[in-house]
C-alpha cells in the first residue's frame, strides 16, 4: 500500500491541475463565467483540505490491515472522483 505522504502529494497535484486550469480559464472568460470559475476555485480548495484532513485522519480499526486498507482506497476512489466532477463543471462553465 502506498504511503500516506505518496496519497497526501496526489492530492495536492490533482488539485494543483484543477486550479491552474481554472485561473487560465479565468483569464480567457469575463464576467459571470470569470466569477462562476472563481467560485469553482474557491470550493476546490476546500475541498482539497478535507480530502488532507482524511488522508490524516486514522480509520477505525487501525489494527486490522484489511479495514485500512478499504479506508484509503475508498479515499483514492472519492479523490478522483471528485477531482472529475470538478473538472467537468469546469468544462461545462467554458463551454457555455
């Protein structure tokens, strides 16, 4: 299994992508789409910190392998998941 510090960079570079990809946006777009994207941001970053705080956080049963293990993998699945949906509502602010 892969280190929490490996999880904790993945989480950071996904959302690194996702905001640089908003701020080039933000500077093609102007008016509601630029504050519709702005938006976007803001929730990503919050998001970002919640998906550290569970990276941080230690599952319950920490002495059963198996649980641990479907703990973070459920996390990776969560991550990139949402860093999709957010991605696609970017998409979807451009397009309009």
């Amino acid at each position: 299994m892969a280190s929490i510090r490996s999880l904790k960079k993945d989480i950071d570079f996904l959302f690194f992508e996702l905001i640089s990809d908003c701020f080039l946006a933000t500077s093609i777009h102007e008016g509601e789409k630029k504050i519709e994207i702005q938006n976007l941001i803001e929730e990503a970053v919050v998001l970002r910190y919640e998906f550290i705080d569970r990276a941080n956080h230690h599952p319950e049963g920490k002495d059963n392998p198996a649980l641990v293990r479907a703990y973070y993998t459920n996390l990776r699945k969560d991550l990139s998941g949402k860093v999709n949906e957010y991605f696609e509502k970017l998409s979807s602010i451009a397009k309009q």
